[in-house]
C-alpha cells in the first residue's frame, strides 16, 4: 500500500478505537474504498427497427401537425399580396441602381476611350 493508503487506514482504525472506548455503540464510519471503472456493466441498447422508427416518426410529425395554427385563406392571400409587392419594390430598386451603375461605366469607358 501506498503511503497515503496506510496513513488513511490507520486514522480509520483509531477512529473505531477511540468510539470502542468512548462506548459508542456504533463505530465510525471507515472511508469508502473507490470502485473500478471495470465493475460498472456497459448496457447496450439496440436500436428499434427502422421500420418501428418510421412509424414513430410519421405519428410524431402528425401529432405535432394537430398543434399547428393554420392561417385563414384571407390571412394567407394578405401576406402572399404583400410579399409579392416587396419583391417588386426591391426588384425597381435594383433595376434603377444597375441603370445608374451601367451609365457610369459607359461614360468612364467614352471618357478614357477603349
């Protein structure tokens, strides 16, 4: 035994001694001895089927479907209106600076004459 091992040992035997003759009735406690890490048992649990995962999956997915709040088909064309009108607004955007860029590029090309 290690140093350390045999001066834990000791104190732990004192310990009892002095609760014999203190006249306790249950001794003290000794320190635990540490386990293995070879004692624990690997479990291994397989893994279902894919066929039962399937299965579980689609009844998962339709559950969860259950919960989903679908918009009314007036709050649908709405927002549809709407994004269709925010790509137009950014497409007009983009056309004008592309015109804009396109006019300088032909006026520094006229300009320096290649």
């Amino acid at each position: 035994m290690s140093e350390k091992e045999n001066l834990n040992q000791e104190t732990a035997e004192e310990i009892v001694e002095t609760a014999a003759e203190e006249g306790k009735t249950q001794p003290a406690k000794e320190p635990k001895a540490k386990k293995d890490k070879k004692d624990k048992k690997v479990k291994t649990d397989k893994k279902p089927g894919i066929g039962k995962r399937l299965g579980r999956f689609f009844r998962e997915l339709k559950a969860e479907l259950k919960k989903v709040s679908w918009p009314s088909r007036a709050e649908t064309l709405k927002k549809t209106g709407i994004v269709i009108l925010c790509v137009l607004i950014v497409g007009v955007i983009v056309w004008i600076f592309d015109g804009i860029a396109n006019g300088l590029v032909n006026a520094l090309l006229s300009i320096f004459g290649h």
